[in-house]
C-alpha cells in the first residue's frame, strides 16, 4: 500500500480530512452562515400571500377538524380582531377600506359595521364570507401552524408562523445608516476609537521603545507589569474605574467631596465618555504593546548608530530613522486597537452612562430581540473601518517589517530627559494597574461599596448575607463552571493545534493551507462576530432542530476552542519551521506511519507550542466572554458573562469575588507551568541546544 | 600629531574584560588594521573610537583632541557596519546624503556630493533604489559611500567585508583601499580575516582577549612576530620544543639551530630552558644528512599547486611541515621514508619561552 504514490498520500489525505471538516465546521461555517444572515430580510406577506398560505395550512387538516377549527376560531375572535379581519377581507375582495385605520379601536369596529351595512348584498356575503379565513390569517397561525408543524418543512413552518417572507439585501447594512439612534450610535464609536487607538498606540509605542532602549528603569519587570491585563476577566478595567471614580467611588466621594469638599460626586465621576475611554486605553495597551514591543525588539541598533555617527541627534535620529522603521508595526498595532474599541461593548455598558455605542446596539439586538440579521450586519460594519484603515495605511509604507535577525539595541546611552519621562510614563501605568487590582482585590471583600465598608467574605461564599441585593448569583459557582469549560477546551485545542501545525508544515499541500489560514480568522474577527456567527449556524443547523447546540456546553467549548486555537497554529508552525524535517523524514524512512511520526516524533519536540496553545486557550476560556455572552442559555453560567452581568447591574462585590477568583486561577497556572517549563526535562533539551548554537 | 590615540583603554562587560589596557597610535593618512580573532576585543576597540562604546578608564584622542566624553554625532569620524546598517525606509541617493540633510544643506550642493560619490563607487543608475533592492557588494558601497560623503578625517570599518563571498571580498578591500587613498583619510580597518589585514594595511594590529600584542607592518609581523599567540595567528606555523643555548640558538634534538629573539625572555632564563621554537614552512630549508642540520625522516610528500608540502617528521615523534616551491621540487630524488635533515633561515625562526603544549606544528593552532 505505501509503495503506490496515493498510497503515500493516503494517510496525510484522511488526517488532513478528519482535521479539516472541524474546522471548516466551527469556523468557516459560522462566520459564513453569519455573513448570509446578515443579507437576509424578512418582508410581512401582502394579504393575498397570507391568504394562500393559510389556505394551504388549513388544506392540510381534515375536513372536520378544519371546520371545526376555523369555527371555533371564528366564534372566539373578539371585536377587534374581527374588524381588522373585515377590512383584510374587503380589500381580499378588491374593495378600499374607508375607515381611518389610526382611529381609536371603538371607532373603528363601529366604522366596520356601518361598512359592512352599506355594501350590496352581494358584495355583502362574498366579504362575509371571507372574514372567518381572514381571523384565522391574521390571528390564528401560530396555532394552525403547530397543528400541522409535521406535515410541513422548517421553512415553511417559519413562514406561516411569522407571515414573513425572505429575500436578500443589504437592508440591514443600510439601516445602520438610515436610522437615527444608528448613526448617533455609529458616531459615537468611531469617536471613541479615534481617540483610544491614537492615545493607546502612541503610549505604547513609547513604551516598547523605552523598554528596549533601556530608557526604563527596571524593564523586564516592566514589561510583565504592562502584560499583567492581558489575563484579565472582562471589565475589571471599567468596574475598578466606577468603584474608585464612579458616584459612590472611593476617590470622587470619599476623598474628593466628603473629606476635601472639592467637587460633588454626583456629577463629577468618570461616567460617560471619559470613563469608557479610560477603561478601554488601558485594555488595549498590553495587546498594543505586544505587537510594538515585538517590532522594536528586532529593530537594528545598528542604523540608529549609523545615524548617530553621522551627526544626527537624538530628536532625529528618532523621526528621521526610529520612526519609519516602526511604521508597520503601528499601522498594525492602531488597526488592532480600533478593532478592539469598536467592537467593546462591556466598557460602554458598565462605566458608559447613557452613551449609546453601535457595540452595544449590537447586544441588545442580539440578547433583546435575537435580531440576528441586523446583529450580524451590525457586526460586518464594526470590522469594515478597521480593515479600510488598515488598507489605507499600508498603502503609505513600503515593506511590511523590517526586522534583522542579528538585532540588539543601539549602545549609544538615551538622554537623561527621555529616559525620565518614558520610566515615568511606564511605571506609572503599571503603577495604576496595581490600583485598579487591589481595587478589586477590596472590592471582593466589601460589603456595599460607596455606602457600607465593612469586611464580608460573603461575596465567596454560597451564604447570600448582602442585603438589599436579589440577584441569582450566589457565591463563585459560576467560576467552576468556566473552569470546567476552561479544561476540557484546553488540552483538545491544544494538540488540535499542534496537529494542524504538523499538518500545513510537513504534510504541505493546498487544502492544509486553507485550514490554516481559516484557523486565523478567528484572531482577527472580533469575538462577537464569532459568536453571532455559532448562534446563526447551530441554532437550527440544515433545519434539523435535533442538532441544535445553542445553549448547550458544546456549543460553548467549541467556541473557546476553535475561537482560540490559532496561537498553538502559529507557535507550532514557528517551531516546526525551526525544526530540522530531516528527523520528520528520517522516521519515515525507518517505517513510521503518518500517526506514529506525529505522535513519537512531532508532537514530543513540539511540546512548548502545545502548552502555550493549551495555556491561551485555557486563560481566554476563563476570561473571555464577548461570543460567550451570546451562546448561554439560562442554565448555563460561565464566570465571564456572570460577571460581566453583575458588574452591569452594579452588584459589584459579585463582580470582584468572581474575578479575583479568577485572576488567582488563571496566575497559579501560569505559574505552574512557568516552574515546570523552567525545571523540567524540557529545559534540559534547551540547555543542550542553545549549546549547540553557541559552539557552532 | 597622530590621527587616532588610545592611552590606556579598559572595558569591561559585567564579569569580562573586552578591552585591556590598550595603548594605541595611529599616525594621519595610515591604514591600519585591527586584527584578531572573535572576542578579541577589536570591535569594542573601534566603537570606543566612534563613541558608541564608553571605556571605563584612559582616553581617546582624535586629532590631538580628547573626545572620551563627546557623543558620537559631534566626532568627525565616518564609521561602516558590518551589516551596512542602510536606512531601509530611504533610497541610495538619500541614505548617501543623509549627514548632509542633517546639517540642512542647500540641495543642490547635496545633489552634487550625492552624485560625486556615486560616481566614485561606482553606483550610478542605482540611486533610485531601496537597499533591500541591492546586492550585498552594492549595499556595502553605499555604506561607505555614506560614510564618506561628510569628507570626515577619519574613517572607521567594522568587518565590512565579512558578509560577502571571498571573491567580492578580495575585490571590494582593494577598492576601498584606493578609495580611502584618494581621500588621504585615516583608515581603521577591524577584521579577523588576517589575510585580508595584511594585503591592504599599512599597519597591522594584533589583539587577543582584549590585548594589544603587535603594531607593525604586515612583513614585519609576518617576519618577525613578536609574541607566540601573533607567530601562529598570521599564516602558518611549525611549533617544535627545544632547550635554551644562548640567545640566539637553541637545541632541537642535539642540533643547534640559529634564532632570533624577539627579547621576550626566551633567554633570560638561562641554558637548558624549555622553550619553543617557531618556524614558518616555507623557511625550513633541507640540507642532506650530517650537514649540521636535524636529523627527520620523510614522512609524506603532498602536492599543493604551487608548492609541495613535505611532512617531516622528528626523532621524537614530532611533526614538521617544510613548503617547497614545485619549481625547486622538480627532479628531486627523495622519496617517502628518506632520512633528511632540516634547518631555519637564518633571522626568520623564533624562539619563545615555555614548552609547545597545545601548539601544533602541521601549520595550525589546536582548538
């Protein structure tokens, strides 16, 4: 069998398959049925369709039954379904209705008796006739509809309950634009990430230049210090700001009007604009500043002293050589931060008073009205300013990266200036961080914040002893519940990952490709898409009901996974890519299989790609909850969207308890896995090869 | 008035000493070459010059002038990277003039500098271009086309040749010989080519761990090495263990053999001492058998092109290369297995104090 060319090709073929329909599966479906969703526009049937319809259905019925159905219909309508059924039945007939249809009920069921008195009698008894098929149509479908569900396809079942039919267009794109609350909503947001992304990108441009110049003091602390949010539960940022700057917070009211009387903290707090902005700067500087802090790593210091040396100063050095080569790296970094702003409903939500945000019309339409067609369309115009941003930006620079491989960082020492300013502007954001940690951290163990102080460990506890507080929320229940969805996403994302990396690396070919760049579609669409996207497709998956999965746990570990499995893809490409595939080739040579070499000889030198996709799968399953929050049912709870709701209903010591019980999970994994990384058989290998590197 | 003057320069790096108490002259319109092998501290050296690097103790001094303290952007030095450090955002024509838009000069005088120097690189027609655009001989002429266009007293070249293949280097280090020639400018050339070192310096410099251990032409140093780490780094060596006679002869297995002595103690040490004796292959001469020469057997012939290599080998196991011209190989009679005897040029074998451990003497130095 391996002696045949397909025969060697067989086995990569069927992995390839069996990896591959999953996430055609979970990704490209989803966001697929989402985009088509959002095209999708439901029109109420002209009467003459209602009636064919019902007719059909009422068709369907026996005789007797149908009868007795329309009958008993018939009889029970009251007045004024009745006289809505006589004036569908007059213009059935051809006939206007002459009665002002905005008048009061009363006058308008007098008006369609004296109507009805005033036809010729044959007109009088075609329209009569027509009413009681008229009370069933206009009233009694959903009924009907039930009767007959068996003897009719989803499709059709839809359409006779809702009296809708569908065609496709860009309706809902365009409401964005036609509707008022829409575009005030719009504008909003495109406000709000102008001013974010120019303020996050630029600080943490800075401080990824300070950090790598070694113009902060202390960076490598530094530098964990600003990552440390990374691993946040969602709005930690923007409940700490409402408990220390909101009406009742510990700065506007405790220190600023009730001990130095300097301002009313009723109207002046953080609500609103300022607080939404602060809350979602701070969110977006540590992903910023991955990116940027990546790019000036591998920045040459070689060409600023190239400048030095030929006579340029600091300040040019900086905007003449520094600067354009970050480029790139900031085009990349701002599009990120926009992405993240625009599509951020949880900061608007919390700390945003009553701002509306076109994120937060897209949660009410989702979670209100499960309006998943103007949801999704929604959704597109969230991504489409970024992406046209992006676009136009990269038009300007040249090449993509500039990156060396031999970098380090120029030797010729920062002015004394720069070097305060930028160790200034770092440890005071890392300072704030801090603040806003132990905000919570106090938050958890508060009774009521802004009005009783007093220690409690209740909010941990399944004892409800907070009064004045009904919520359903008890204790930390729901933190084992995202631990449990947590762990089982977690190890399968991870060696799915690893797989896919093995996949597109060593298997090659066209169709591994695609799976791996669908697999990173979900990095850069916003978690809501992704989420709109699972509801749209599993709801009613091909008009099976039975395969349904909304509101069950798969339908949520599947999110997590696949939503977050790109990380493992990409570091296990990295390493693979460094990898030598003559030891992949050697093993076939000894005879292995397709599975033995990926599990003997792939997956053991793989093993720090996998932890670190099993590990990011793991923290964002535990802290994400911007798809999450779509996918839930009423029995189900993940930590994430419990808090977010509490934290959304100002039961803040709910909030905290659960995110600080979090943030503990999530750091002793972390650094679990950092002391087994370090001590472990693994590092011995990397001794053994950084020896290696350096005698060669 | 020297060009370039190091008095007494230390760097250290956290637990090592990068540069040792370096005293260095270099006289105006020189080339000199700092020599070396990897971490020696010849790089470290040469960024001290340019100000990249602060030394912990001596001075540096340009032109007369003391500039330990002055920032790189105020010394009149052109420096060229290994890497060409080119500003990849900018074309050939704007990196070149870069140092002149910094002074803000009027941009017909730039454009007039920018194609002078294209021309003397010999770079026309590429100004247009990005450097990624460039083949790496061409970048490294941009480099020091940019280097130059300021007109500095001083130039400084930081292995700029070691990215390139050996023919475009061979090539390229004759081109900027000429170059810096026409210029009549000072010339710091680090490399650890040493080859390349002495074909085109007028002095070389030899360091190791951080010392400066020669100054000297490239004959002189090839002639007359001055310490046992410089005989066996520049070109290829014999190493063999002898005793002390006087000071200028030693004895190699019961033969005297004529020396020189660079004065480094060899013969301080009294009659009897162990100590070494290096002589370079092409200056091991054969004489027949009891002509006062030491007595060998003829271990191995190999034919090298030019030369033939003849593999001695000594009464006491040891091996010793002697180079023939083929020219004077030609109808020789011996054969592998002959009993010779060899000798030293008079003036070109060297004795150095101590025992010959871990030098060999088939030409190369043992890990």
């Amino acid at each position: 069998m391996s002696g045949t060319p397909i025969g060697r090709r067989l086995p990569g073929a069927l992995a390839s398959l069996l990896i591959g329909l999953p996430v055609l599966l979970f990704i490209a479906v989803p966001i697929g049925a989402m985009l088509v969703r959002s095209l999708a526009v439901d029109h109420p049937m002209p009467l003459a369709e209602l009636r064919q319809v019902t007719l059909e259905a009422l068709d369907l019925l026996e005789p007797a039954r149908r009868e007795q159905a329309v009958a008993r219909w018939s009889a029970a309508a009251k007045p004024r379904d009745r006289m809505e059924a006589v004036a569908a039945a007059l213009e059935l007939n051809g006939l206007d209705v002459p009665w002002d249809r905005k008048a009061p009920f009363d006058a308008q069921i007098a008006a369609a008796g004296t109507t009805l008195a005033d036809l010729d009698a044959a007109t009088r008894t075609a329209v009569e006739a027509a009413v009681p098929l008229a009370i069933v149509m206009l009233h009694k479908r959903i009924p009907l509809a039930f009767q007959v569900r068996d003897q009719l396809t989803a499709a059709a079942f839809d359409r006779l309950r809702s009296g809708q039919y569908r065609t496709y267009g860009l309706d809902h794109y365009l409401t964005v634009v036609r509707e008022e609350r829409m575009r005030n909503a719009a504008w909003n947001s495109l406000r709000l990430a102008a001013i974010t992304t120019t303020v996050t990108t630029l600080a943490a441009f800075l401080l990824a230049f300070g950090i790598n110049r070694g113009a902060v003091a202390g960076a490598q602390i530094a530098r964990y210090g600003i990552l440390i949010p990374l691993v946040s539960p969602p709005v930690v940022i923007a409940t700490a700001a409402v408990l220390l700057f909101g009406r009742n917070g510990l700065v506007t009211k405790e220190l600023l009007q009730d001990q130095l009387g300097l301002i009313d903290a009723g109207v002046s707090n953080l609500y609103g604009f300022s607080g939404v902005v602060l809350a979602q700067i701070l969110s977006a500087l540590p992903p910023a500043f991955i990116i940027l802090d990546n790019v000036m790593s591998k920045q040459d210091g070689r060409l600023e002293e190239a400048a030095a040396i030929q006579g340029a100063t600091f300040a040019q050095t900086f905007r003449r050589v520094t600067l354009p080569m970050a480029q790139p790296g900031l085009i990349r970094a701002a599009t990120l931060v926009f992405i993240l702003s625009m599509t951020d409903f949880g900061n608007p939500l919390v700390i945003g008073k009553d701002m509306p945000v076109l994120a937060g019309v897209l949660y009410d339409e989702m979670i209100g009205f499960s309006n998943t067609q103007l949801s999704s369309a929604v959704a597109v115009w969230l991504v489409v300013p970024a992406i046209c941003v992006y676009v136009l930006l990269s038009r300007i620079g040249r090449r993509k990266r500039f990156e060396t491989t031999e970098a380090g960082p120029s030797q010729i020492p920062v002015p004394g200036y720069v070097r305060a300013t930028l160790s200034a502007l770092a440890w005071s954001i890392i300072g704030f961080t801090a603040v806003i940690y132990a905000t919570i951290v106090a938050g958890a163990f508060v009774k009521v914040w802004g009005q009783d102080f007093s220690f409690t460990p209740h909010h941990f506890t399944a004892v409800d002893a907070v009064p004045g507080f009904v919520s359903e929320y008890v204790g930390i229940e729901p933190v084992w519940i995202s631990l449990r969805f947590a762990l089982i996403a977690a190890p399968f994302g991870g060696v799915l990952a690893v797989a896919i990396a093995f996949l597109a690396e060593r298997v090659r070919g066209l169709f591994n490709e695609v799976i791996a760049f669908l697999v990173l579609l979900p990095a850069i669409l916003p978690g809501v898409v992704f989420g709109i996207g699972y509801i749209v497709a599993f709801n009613n998956p091909l008009g099976i009901k039975a395969l349904s999965l909304n509101g069950t746990e798969a339908i949520v570990i599947l999110n997590i996974m696949f939503g977050n499995v790109f990380v493992g893809v990409l570091a296990g490409r990295a390493m693979l890519r460094r990898l030598d595939s003559a030891v992949d080739e050697a093993a076939e040579a000894l005879g292995a299989s397709l599975l033995q070499r990926f599990a003997f000889v792939t997956l053991p030198m793989m093993r720090r790609a996998a932890l670190l996709g099993t590990l990011y799968i793991f923290v964002d399953g535990m802290c994400t909850f911007s798809a999450i929050t779509f996918l839930v049912g009423p029995d189900l709870d993940p930590a994430s969207v419990a808090i977010f709701q509490t934290a959304s209903v100002s039961y803040y010591g709910a909030a905290c308890a659960m995110s600080v019980t979090i943030l503990i999970i999530v750091f002793a994994v972390m650094g679990g896995l950092a002391l087994i990384n370090r001590h472990g058989p693994m590092s011995l290998r990397d001794r053994i090869e950084s020896r290696q590197a350096v005698a060669a | 008035m020297t060009a370039i003057g190091f008095t007494d320069i230390t760097k250290r790096f956290g637990a090592t000493t990068a540069v040792d108490a370096v005293n260095l002259e270099i006289a105006p319109g020189a080339f000199c070459s700092l020599v070396g092998p990897s971490g020696c501290g010849k790089t470290t050296l040469l960024r001290i010059a340019a100000g990249f690097v602060q030394p912990d103790g001596g001075t540096v001094r340009l032109n007369g002038a003391a500039v330990t303290n002055v920032p790189p952007n105020r010394r009149d030095v052109g420096f060229v990277f290994q890497s060409y450090a080119l500003f990849p955002t900018q074309t050939v024509a704007q990196n070149i003039a870069f140092s002149l838009a910094i002074k803000r000069r009027p941009r017909r005088e730039v454009a007039e500098r920018v194609g002078a120097l294209c021309e003397m690189m010999r770079l026309q027609g590429l100004e247009a271009r990005y450097p990624h655009e460039l083949s790496g001989g061409q970048q490294q002429r941009v480099a020091l086309a940019r280097a130059l266009i300021s007109q500095p007293s001083i130039l400084l070249l930081d292995e700029p040749l070691s990215a390139l293949d050996a023919k475009i280097r061979a090539h390229l280090r004759v081109e900027i010989r000429r170059v810096v020639d026409a210029l009549g400018i000072t010339a710091v050339y680090v490399t650890h080519d040493q080859e390349e070192a002495l074909s085109i310096s007028d002095r070389v410099a030899i360091m190791n761990e951080g010392r400066l251990l020669q100054v000297d032409t490239p004959l002189e140093v090839y002639l007359h090495p001055a310490d046992r780490f410089v005989a066996n780094f520049v070109g290829s060596m014999n190493n063999l263990p002898c005793r002390v006679i006087d000071a200028e002869s030693v004895d190699v297995g019961g033969v005297a053999v004529p020396v020189r002595n660079p004065g480094n103690g060899a013969g301080s040490h009294g009659s009897n001492a162990p100590a070494t004796l290096s002589v370079r292959p092409e200056h091991v001469t054969l004489t027949p058998p009891g002509n006062g020469g030491v007595p060998a057997v003829l271990s191995a012939i190999s034919f090298l092109g030019q030369t033939v290599r003849l593999s001695l080998a000594t009464l006491d196991d040891r091996q010793l290369a002697a180079d023939v011209p083929t020219v004077d190989w030609i109808g020789q009679p011996l054969e592998p297995g002959a009993a010779v005897a060899w000798s030293a040029r008079a003036g070109l074998a060297t004795v150095f104090p101590g025992a010959p451990d871990g030098l060999s003497s088939d030409g190369a130095t043992a890990p």
